[in-house]
C-alpha cells in the first residue's frame, strides 16, 4: 500500500543552525511577524534571531502576547498586528505555544470567520510563508502539520490540521533549551515521548515513519533523565532535540492515539500543561492500549532494549510500559492530585471530557477498539 510521507521544506539542525539559515529567512519575505512569549523574548534566542534579521535587512513586528497555551483570542490579536504592520511571513520562536500560535495565525489571515470552524478538517490553503524556532525540546511543532488552540469561549481544545501548516523552514539549535529549567524539560521530554509510543502503536503507523518512532523512543529513555539533572549536559540536549524532530515528524505521517485524545480535555479545562497530562495518562493508556495489540507494544519494547527475544509479547509489552511509568517517576511527574486538580470537579467533567476526548478522533487510531466508557474508566482511574 502507499505511504505519504511529509516533512518540512527545509530543516537545518544543530549549534549555529539558526546563523547556518541566513539565506532560507532572506528568502521568507520582507517583513516578519515574531510570535514568541515574554520570556523567550528577553532570552539569548531572540536576541540572535532579530539580529540576524536586522543583518539582512529584514524587517520585522513582534507579538509576544501569548501567556499560556494559544487559544483563538490570541490567534485573532496576533493577525490583527500582522495585518497593521505589513507582515508577509511568520516566525515561530519558543515552546509548543508560540509556534502552535503563529501556525494557527497563518491559518486565520487567509481563511474566513473564527479559526476554530476549522477544528478537525483538513485545511488548504495558501498561507504565508513560515519559520519555525523551538527553544524546547518536546512538542515537535516544527515537524508537524498539527497546531492545537483552545476555544476560549466554550474552552475545548482544538485540533488544526493541514499539510499547509508545515513549515517551509524548521531550525533546530539545541543550544536554544539549555535555559529550560528541570521542570519544563520533563514535561517536554515526556511530550515528545508520548508522541513516539504513539506513533509507533497507531494504527497509522507506517514503515516510514516506524524507524524516526523507535529511534526517538530511545534517545529519550537513554537521555531525558541526564538533561533533567543537568540542563548544561551537551550530548543529552543535542540528543534530546534530535529526538523531539523523529517523534514530531512520526505523529506528522502518523498520528497521535488514545493519551492526545484524553489529554487536551485535561489541559482545556484545568490548564495543566500538555506534557505533563500526556504523563500522567501515559502508564494507564498504554496499559489498556497494549491489552489489544501486545505485539506491537513488544516489538517496540525489545527495539528500544526494555526487553529480549526470548520474552513473551505480553511480558515484553508491560516491560515497556512500566520503564515509562519508572521514567514518569524519575522525572518528578505530579500526580492530578498532586498538581492541585479538585477530584470533584474532576469527576463531574469526566462525561464531557470523554465525549471531546472521543469526538477528537485520536482515540480511533489505537489499535484495539476504545468506547466512551472506556475513556470514562481510564478518567475515574486517574484518582
């Protein structure tokens, strides 16, 4: 059968990516619109992005109004301050947040009403052309043609999705995370992990995107743990970087599974951070996921060393799953409780979560069958 196989038009990586691109931002446009966050834009990665741009005479507006996961509110603040300045591209700089942004406002400077009646369709269109920056080492925005906002007034999140939304240039610079601080790592590294196990266990997946899946898988087992003791550590950084661009490109070609689907409910409505809900729910997904399709989970087990030939499928699939749980608890994870989530509340949401988790679609790629109930289950399990 066929595979469609999507990357971004350019990707430049390593130290000294972002000087290395000099001739691709010349090439974006005259005028560029920065979508960032406050801290990102008094940080040493924007300083070197701006004066690169000043040094080849490309001019630029900056919108940095972005204080949390983007929601429709800030993707119309930020079209309205491209569209006053004369903009004719985008530039993403920062976490999931600002490149998820500046995705979403190039979707609504071209396409009529509210970005959220685009929620789940298959977007073309003609945007401006898009650079993208991560400072993290997580999302894998840069690599996909995925952004997720929230609908600030009904307040679900929302999945954007178009092969237009992939940028025409990824600059990768590992240097750009050492300033991330422990905390933020781990929830980044477990983003970029769970978009990996899941890709690799989707239905979806594919003999193209399986050997980016396994080799993130383990570059995040072997190095997470280092970059979250030491943020100065070089090899698990760059390692780390590499990583979040397999699983990104991975979920890209081959979608997301049951954790995104019960995730973005969590985050919509009691603002936990993506990646720390995608941990929280990793263990016990992957539990009930891999009661279906062992096999899978196995084989990816023994790719990644947490388990041997000579191992059961069954033995070899909850191998896998309690390494992640291990890692999870390594890394300092909270707990819902933990965190500060009411458990009442929770409990009183949990209908309507597992309707939009389910009506996301992202539960249809795992590859054993998930109900309603089952969402329900999982949800209640949680506490």
């Amino acid at each position: 059968m066929p595979y469609t196989f999507l990357t971004p038009k350019r990707t430049v990586f390593g130290e000294g990516a972002l000087e290395a691109s000099e001739a691709s931002f010349r090439a974006l446009g005259q005028k560029a619109l920065i979508v960032t966050g406050q801290v990102v834009r008094k940080g040493e990665a924007f300083a070197r992005l701006t004066g690169l741009l000043a040094r080849i005479g490309v001019a630029y507006e900056v919108f940095s109004d972005i204080p949390g996961e983007p929601d429709d509110a800030m993707v119309d603040a930020g079209a309205a301050v491209y569209r006053a300045a004369g903009c004719d591209h985008l530039i993403g700089l920062g976490g999931g947040s600002p490149l998820d942004c500046a995705k979403a406002i190039a979707v609504g400077l071209v396409l009529p009403g509210s970005v959220c009646a685009y929620a789940g369709r298959d977007i073309q269109a003609d945007v401006p052309p898009m650079a993208l920056i991560p400072t993290t080492a997580g999302t894998g925005s840069e690599a996909t043609k995925f952004t997720v906002i929230t609908d600030h007034v009904g307040g679900a999140k929302l999945l954007l999705k178009g092969d237009a939304l992939l940028p025409a240039l990824a600059v990768v610079d590992y240097t750009f995370t050492l300033s991330a601080p422990p905390s933020l790592t781990a929830a980044t590294g477990m983003d970029a992990l769970t978009h990996a196990v899941e890709a690799y266990t989707s239905r979806r997946a594919n003999p193209l995107t399986d050997p980016y899946a396994v080799d993130a898988t383990r570059r995040i087992l072997a190095c997470l743990p280092g970059a979250y003791r030491n943020g100065n550590a070089l090899r698990e950084r760059e390692s780390m970087a590499i990583a979040a661009y397999e699983a990104g490109l991975s979920i890209c070609n081959a979608s997301v599974t049951l954790v995104h689907g019960m995730s973005r409910p969590i985050g919509a409505k009691f603002h936990v951070p993506h990646g720390l809900s995608n941990a929280m729910l990793l263990a016990p997904c992957l539990t009930f996921a891999a009661k279906g399709a062992p096999q899978r989970f196995a084989r990816l087990a023994r790719e990644v060393g947490c388990a041997g030939a000579g191992d059961s499928d069954t033995h070899a699939a909850l191998a896998l799953i309690d390494r992640l749980a291990e890692l999870t608890a390594e890394l300092d994870i909270p707990t819902l409780a933990a965190y500060g989530v009411p458990e009442g509340e929770f409990r009183a949401l949990i209908p309507q979560m597992a309707k939009e988790a389910l009506a996301s679609g992202s539960p249809g790629n795992t590859l054993c069958e998930v109900t309603e109930a089952d969402i329900v289950s999982l949800y209640h399990g949680l506490y």
